[in-house]
C-alpha cells in the first residue's frame, strides 16, 4: 500500500509544478496585479486563440489531476489514522 502513497505524492508533486508553469502562462484578462507589474503588455507567444483553449483545458486537466490526488492522500491518511 505504501506504493500507492509514494506514487500519489510523486503525483502531486509533478502536478503543482505543471499547475504552477501553466497558470503563469496565461495572458492577463486586463486590470489587477498582472497589468500593474507589466502583464498587461501584449505578446506574441500566446496570440492565437486556439492556444488560449487548448492551454485553458490543459489547466483544468491538471487542476483535476492535482484535487484528485490531495483528496486521494486525505482519505488515505484518514484510514492509515484509525489503525486501518
């Protein structure tokens, strides 16, 4: 079982990079912090709205991927704390 534990945290420990890398990606909608410290200036990289959706999905994919492993480590600590 102690596997499974160590592929969770391995796991997760991939995604909250990947969900770090894929959040900074984004473009600044306008206003906020992004467009006072210089998000707000446009760039090339991300120009194609195409991109934007496949990039928003892959967000939401990983996001899915990294809420399920915390959950996945809560109830296994849940069950390893009653002598389960």
């Amino acid at each position: 079982m102690t596997w499974f534990v160590y592929t969770l945290i391995v796991v997760l420990v991939i995604t909250s990079v990947l969900l770090t890398l894929l959040i900074l990606l984004h473009r600044g909608k306008g206003g906020g912090l992004s467009s006072m410290f210089g998000g707000g200036v446009s760039s090339s990289l991300a120009g194609s709205s195409v991109a934007e959706k496949n990039l928003d999905r892959y967000t939401v994919l990983v996001g899915i991927v990294w809420f399920a492993c915390i959950v996945g480590l809560g109830l296994w600590l849940r069950i390893a704390g009653n002598g389960g």
